[in-house]
C-alpha cells in the first residue's frame, strides 16, 4: 500500500477525479438530463464539504488516509463523513492512522475481491472523546482474521464495540479519549 504522496502525484489524482464529474456533468446534459447534472453537482458539493471537514479536524496523517484511499488498488471504497468541524482535545494522529491503515489491510485480505465492498466512516466528537463508527458492507469470506485484529486489547487498539456481524456487514465504534 503506498503512503507516501508527493505534491504533483496528489494534484494528477485531484486533476483525473474533477475532470471525470465534469465529464459526467457535461454527458447528462448532453442527452438533456437536466435533473441529473443537477444531482451530479449537488453530489459534488456534499462531498466537497466532507473534504473540507475531515481536513479541518487537525489530524492529517488520518485525513489524508482517508482522502487518497480510493485512489489505490483496494477491494474495497471508503466513504467518510465528519459530523462536526472540530475536535475537542488533542488526538494522536499517528496512533489512528497507524490502527486505521492495518485494520484497513485486514480488511482488504478478508473480504471478497471484486465485489462491491464498501466502507463507511464516520467521525463524531463527543464530550469525552471522539466516536469513530466503522460499517462496513460487502462479502467477508475471512471472519477470523477479522475478529482476531478488532479482538487485540492492549494501549494501541481500542476497546471496539461491535455492533452487527455477519457475512456481508460488519459494524463497530470506538471511543478515542483526547491526549495532552
């Protein structure tokens, strides 16, 4: 899994992915689908605005894992949504990438390749903390690898609440208490 993105690598990525919606804008309001572009762009908009909070959370190592992650070679696609702006306290950035991206590889050599697999996270500051929901939904055809990663106890993984788990959905929150 590659990691490490220099400025130009991000900007063709950024570049390909714009001109593609464009590209989709200007199809549906070739053949007259009025309605549609319209969607497109409101499709955009949203996303946009995800961007901007997911990077507005002060913590750029997760948020660029997030925000590049589609563009590789994965079995499955993340989508993310950020339900506030601001995270109160201080969260390890490191910490959360590092869990993130080896649950992510988990992940990926557990399920069903060249399914529609799909991932969904969704980050919710809290009093105490920040909630960090994980819900997943595809083919797991490796359940045990899965449960022995979201199983390890120790400093460097949270406590995971699962909350459905089964062959074709997995969900899970955990609660990252802020550092100082």
């Amino acid at each position: 899994m590659k990691t490490d993105w220099d400025v130009i690598e991000v900007l063709r990525f950024a570049r390909h992915d714009w001109l593609n919606k464009i590209q989709l804008i200007k199809g549906n309001l070739a053949l007259n689908k009025i309605d549609r572009a319209k969607e497109i762009i409101n499709e955009i908009v949203v996303e946009a605005q995800a961007e901007a909070k997911l990077s507005n959370l002060n913590i750029p190592q997760f948020a660029s894992l997030l925000l590049t992650y589609n563009w590789e070679n994965h079995s499955f696609q993340i989508e993310y949504d950020v339900m506030e702006s601001s995270v109160s306290g201080y969260l390890d950035d490191e910490w959360l990438t590092n869990w993130s991206r080896a649950f992510f590889n988990h992940l990926d050599s557990s399920i069903k390749p060249f399914h529609e697999n799909h991932l969904s996270v969704t980050i919710e500051p809290q009093m105490d903390g920040t909630r960090f929901f994980f819900d997943f939904r595809g083919i797991i055809i490796n359940k045990m690898q899965l449960e022995q990663f979201l199983e390890t106890k120790g400093s460097t993984y949270p406590e995971v609440v699962i909350q459905s788990w089964n062959e074709q959905e997995l969900s899970f929150d955990f609660l990252v208490s802020p550092r100082k």
